[in-house]
C-alpha cells in the first residue's frame, strides 16, 4: 500500500519561509515522478512544483525562484522549499506521486 503523508506547513507572515516534506512508503520515490499541487481557498488545486525520475524540475510560474523542489531517496522524501512566501501562496499543499496523493498540508500567509 502506497502512503504518502505531508508535513511542515503553518502560519507565517509574508516574506516568510516554511520547509514541507512528504514522506512516502510502499514505493521508492526515485523511480517516480513527483509533484506538489497548491489548491487556494474556492479554488482548484494546481500543480506549482515537480521532479522527474531523473531529477528534472520545473515550477509554475508563479513561484519560480521562490520554491525549490527537491528529494532524498534515502530518506524516501520529497520536500517543497517555500521562500519570499505572499498571502496568495496561502492554500493546501499536497504531494503526489504518480496516481496516489497525501492528505495536505495547510499554508497561510498573512500580510
């Protein structure tokens, strides 16, 4: 059974960083791709940050040089960097990989 278990996230002011990992069990995070999803209040969750097996990144343009994905397959962890973080990164972070997805993290940033 595939799990996927996200944490790290709270309250910051903005400006602020935060660190959110996703832990994985059952499969071995290097052999799938990964991605983290934002999904803002009301609205629907998108993709902002993903690595590739081979360890290819990309972002959403929104937070691009502000987020940094990154994994440790020793640890079977991905984690999302969050700096220079704006009330409009406020949102549920979740974590997936290939077809299964955490349960989310929540981030608010207040101005």
């Amino acid at each position: 059974q595939v799990q996927l278990v996200e944490s790290g996230g709270g309250a910051v002011q903005a400006g602020g960083s935060l660190r959110l990992s996703c832990v994985v069990s059952g499969r071995q995070v290097g052999f799938h791709s990964k991605g983290w999803y934002r999904q803002p209040p009301g609205k629907a969750r998108d993709l902002v940050a993903g690595i590739t097996r081979s360890g290819s990144v990309h972002y959403a343009t929104a937070v691009e040089g502000r987020f940094t994905i990154s994994r440790d397959d020793a640890k079977n962890t991905v984690y999302l960097q969050l700096d220079n973080l704006t009330p409009e990164d406020t949102g549920i972070y979740f974590c997936k990989m290939e077809v299964w997805w955490g349960a989310g993290t929540q981030v608010t940033v207040s101005s």
